[in-house]
C-alpha cells in the first residue's frame, strides 16, 4: 500500500447525481441567488459607507459580516456555477486546498463576528450609560482584528495538517466543493487528527460562542422586560430579535454538520445542508438587518431620494 501511495493533481466532486438540464436549471437559479447576494451585502456595505448615521459600532460590525458574507459565498460558489454549466466534476487539487483553507477561515469567522455583534447589543441593552465607554472604536477594532485572526489562524492548522495527507484513490469526493470531512474521507492513511482538530474546531467556534450568547441573551430579555416604555421594549426586542434569527439558523445548521457523530447515511443530508447555509445564509442576513432594521430602511430611502434629486 505504501509503494501505491502518490500525490494527486485533482479531485472529483461528486456533488448531487442531476441530469444535464436539471443542472443548467440549477445553474441559473444559484447564480441569481449569488448575484442577489453580492448586490445584497454590497448595498449594506454601500449604506453604511455613505450615510454618517450608521457610522456606530453595531453597522461597523455589520459591515464586517457583510465582508465575510461575500467572502464565504465566492470561496466555492465559482466553481461550483462553472462545474454546473460545464458539466464537469474535475478541481485541482491546489484549487481544493484553497477552498478549505478560504471556508474554514470566513465560517470561523462570521461565527466568531456574531457573538461580538451579541456582545455589542448586550452591552447597548443592558449597560446603555457606559456604551461609549466600554465599546470604544479601539476595543471595535480590536475584536474585529481578533475575529479575522482567529478565522485564519484555525484554517491554517487545518492547512498544515491537510498537506501532511496523502492521496492515492479513491479521488472521488462526495460533495459539491472541498468540504474538509468529505475531502479526508479520501486521503489514504489514519486522519484522526485532522477529524478530530475540525471537531475541537467547531467546539471553539460553534459551542462556546453559542452558550455565551444565550447568556447574553438571557439577561438582554431580563433587561428589555424592564424597559419602561412600550416603545423602547419593541425597538430593543426588534434589533435583538434579527440577530437571534440569524445566530438560531447559521448555528443550528453547522452543529448538525460538524458536531453530530458521522454516518454514510448521512452524507445527502449534510450535502443539503451545507448547500443551505452556503447558499441561503449570506442572502438571509441582509434581508434581516435591512427589512427589519428602521435605521438601515431610513438610509435606503435617503439614498434614492437623492439619486432621485441628481
């Protein structure tokens, strides 16, 4: 076996087994939600550029996550929509390498982002006098720098540990990019340090993160309760209650990926799923933060009345 053993040049993506219309039709459809996902985020980014009002920790966060958004949807969606078109299954394997490296890194850190967005509201809510104070722009800074370290820092562990790997065939990956579990069920040899880096991986970045929130949470609705006015406890529970929608579906689906044990009747399922929280979660947080965001709809408005004007 060990004489068999060689480096290979490319992977096969199994992805879904689809007729060549039904991937055309595909095709199409992801590449709408793509374009509406790049046009989406880039118009929160836009917003937030532009209008002087949404300069405020909370958008300077959001800002980023619309960043990791369109980071985290182009570091396979590409290749995905040209696998489609072409009906192709082929990637190289210096290609695969940068689609684990970049997914690790943009996953980790949009899960890392909203727990400081988590942080930012719980300190609004529940210590609102000393808001400027504890979140100043260097402590925003900060966080924001500590977030993309992180996300990097964990894909580059994955990265060291992966090149150690070696391939010999089977090369048929059943997935529709370079998912890393999917991608070490490959690799010849014991991989057992590689499963279980991206299971501590998702502890660090999915369990921990998940209980500080809920705690947070906790006590951010033990503060909105107290709220005197009515108008106050709808305006809180309204920004909160966006943030929770999109923690509650991104956390939900990844633990079910990456820290339920795994079995082969399982690798459909985990293929629909992933593709959800690929495809549709960079498109569901612009809707959210920005259709039930009063501050964000403002600045919209603004922005076509004075292209209205010019």
């Amino acid at each position: 076996m060990e004489g068999n053993q060689s480096w290979i040049t490319e992977f096969i993506l199994v992805g879904f087994q689809l007729s060549e219309d039904i991937e055309v039709l595909l095709f199409c459809v992801f590449s709408l939600l793509y374009i509406f996902n790049l046009l989406a985020n880039g118009m929160i980014l836009g917003l937030i550029w532009l209008d002087l009002r949404l300069h405020s920790p909370m958008y300077f966060f959001l800002s980023h996550l619309a960043i990791i958004d369109i980071c985290y949807a182009s570091s396979n969606l590409p290749n995905m929509l040209e696998n489609l078109v072409k009906h192709k299954k082929t990637i190289s394997f210096v290609s695969c390498t940068m689609q684990i490296v970049l997914f690790v890194t943009f996953a980790d850190a949009e899960c890392l982002i909203l727990v400081v967005m988590a942080y930012d509201r719980f300190v609004a809510i529940c210590h609102p006098l000393q808001y400027t104070v504890i979140m100043n722009w260097r402590v925003c800074v900060v966080l924001v720098i500590a977030t993309w370290a992180c996300g990097f820092s964990l894909a580059l562990v994955h990265l060291i540990l992966f090149l150690k790997l070696t391939f010999c065939g089977p090369q048929e990956v059943n997935h529709f990019f370079c998912e890393i579990l999917s991608v070490l069920k490959v690799a010849c040899g014991d991989t057992w340090i590689n499963e279980v880096l991206v299971f501590a991986g998702g502890v660090f970045v999915l369990v921990g993160p998940l209980s500080l929130m809920l705690v947070s949470y906790m006590r951010i609705l033990w503060a909105i309760l107290k709220i005197q006015t009515k108008e106050g406890r709808r305006k809180a529970f309204s920004t909160c209650s966006s943030h929770f929608c999109v923690v509650g579906f991104y956390f939900g689906i990844a633990m079910m990926v990456y820290l339920v044990p795994d079995s082969s009747q399982r690798e459909e399922q985990q293929k629909i799923l992933t593709l959800f929280y690929t495809l549709f979660n960079p498109l569901l947080n612009p809707l959210i933060y920005s259709l039930r965001n009063a501050q964000m709809k403002a600045a919209f408005n603004k922005a076509l009345q004075k292209k209205r004007t010019i």
